[in-house]
C-alpha cells in the first residue's frame, strides 16, 4: 500500500446549474457506491483492481476506478490520470482529518475507507451500506438521448447535498511499458472520465434535472452530503443515493 503526504489544496464543488422536466416514473434502484483511487504506476494497485472487477457486476453496486497522478514520477505516466481525482481523494483525507493519501484506497458510500485489495473488509461494508436505510430516492426516466431525473427526499435532510454526474468507460486495457508495474497488461473496469457537480440542493423540495447522454460513455448519477471544509469550500461526505442511467 502506497502512501503519499497531502500538499494540495481541494478543488471547489461547482454547481453547474439544473434544468425542469416532467416528474419521471421509474424509481431508480438503489446502488452503493465504490471509489478505488488506483494508479498504474502503483506496484499495490493491481490486487485492488482485480477486486473492484469482480465487484462491478454485483447487482446493487455502482463500482469506479479513480486514476490519480501522484504516483507518475515512478517511471510510468498513468494514462488515465485525472488531477481532479487526486484532489478528490485528497478532500475525502481531509474530511477524515488523515493526514496523506494512499493507493490503493477505496470509500465506499463517501464514508468508510480501506485498502482496496482487502476483499472482505470491502465487501463487508458494501453490505452495511445495502442494508442503510434510503434518505433520498432518485426517479429517472429515458428522454430522447439523455434522461429526465427527479431528486426526492423521503424526509428533510440534515446537509445541504450535491447532485453529480460520473461519466466512465466499461474497460480498458493498458500495456504498462515502464515503472513499476512494467510488463503487465493490465484491465480496468468502469474507469472514471469526468466527475461533474450538477446542482446543489437543500433537500427541501423535488429537484427537477435534463441530463445529456454521452456517445460511447456510461453514466451514474451520485447524491453526496457536503461537509464544511474549513478555507475550502466543502468536503465530501455520505452518498445519500446514486443511479446507473444506462
């Protein structure tokens, strides 16, 4: 397990706006959800991703993969590496008053975090988080090449929330030359490509959201809990709901 010192600083949640529809019919069903903060140059990574492989088809499960880029300097650029993604984890580590970020991390329901290759701590808490009651349900409905969705509480919320929209690629291959890992071929699962903030909500009344589709790209949308982040503007906390919309 690799570990490395946070220096950065975190990223400001965005509310990028949200458009009327028609309340959908369809409740979506509930999902937990998975991060694996991974990297192709960590030597500890790839026991984690052949976990989060094998939990991905999990019914009930929205399971990501997470390429960070601290790790690059090792030898080997990771090629699906967002900067973004490293400063994600890195709020996760501050709103858990930890002091560095590791990989291969996994937090599962924005809450519990683990090492991501021990596969019975994971799956133990992927079952806790089933059994949590639903705070939130989240109603979608098909609408031309994206998706009409409805964001309802079941009663009112203690935190303001952010409503996001994950994009990811189903696999990917990659031949790792150098570093490392080199000379493996490795596969990766429901790798992440962009992590949007789609409109912040108080929980109070329905929140109403025209999602655009993506060619090529699966997407899920993510209910999270906003923690106070101190000089920055907020933290991650709880998912309160999350959906598959392909």
């Amino acid at each position: 397990m690799k570990r490395t010192v946070i220096t950065a600083g975190i990223g400001l949640w965005l509310a990028l706006g949200a458009a009327s529809g028609a309340l959908a019919q369809t409740v979506a069903p509930p999902q937990v959800v998975v991060e694996l903060f991974t990297s192709q140059g960590c030597s500890s990574c790839p026991p984690a991703d052949a976990l989060l492989r094998e939990i991905a088809g999990q019914p009930g499960v929205l399971a990501l993969s997470l390429h960070v880029d601290y790790w690059d300097y090792l030898g080997w650029e990771d090629t699906l590496a967002q900067p973004s993604f490293t400063s994600r984890q890195k709020a996760y580590a501050y709103a858990a008053e930890a002091r560095a970020v590791f990989t291969p991390q996994v937090v599962v329901g924005g809450i519990a975090s683990m090492n991501g290759s021990d596969g019975a701590a994971v799956r133990g808490q992927i079952a806790s988080n089933s059994a949590m009651p639903q705070q939130v349900q989240l109603h979608v409905q098909r609408d031309g090449t994206g998706w009409l969705v409805d964001v309802i509480a079941s009663s009112a919320l203690s935190s303001d929330v952010v409503v996001q929209l994950v994009r990811y690629m189903p696999e990917v291959q990659v031949a790792i030359l150098r570093g490392e890992n080199a000379g493996r071929k490795a596969t990766y699962v429901n790798v992440a490509t962009e992590w949007l903030t789609l409109a912040e909500w108080d929980g109070t009344s329905p929140l109403h959201l025209k999602v655009p589709g993506a060619n090529a790209l699966l997407s899920a949308l993510i209910v999270q809990t906003m923690k106070p982040g101190g000089r920055y503007a907020a933290l991650p906390g709880q998912v309160l709901a999350a959906a598959r919309l392909n």
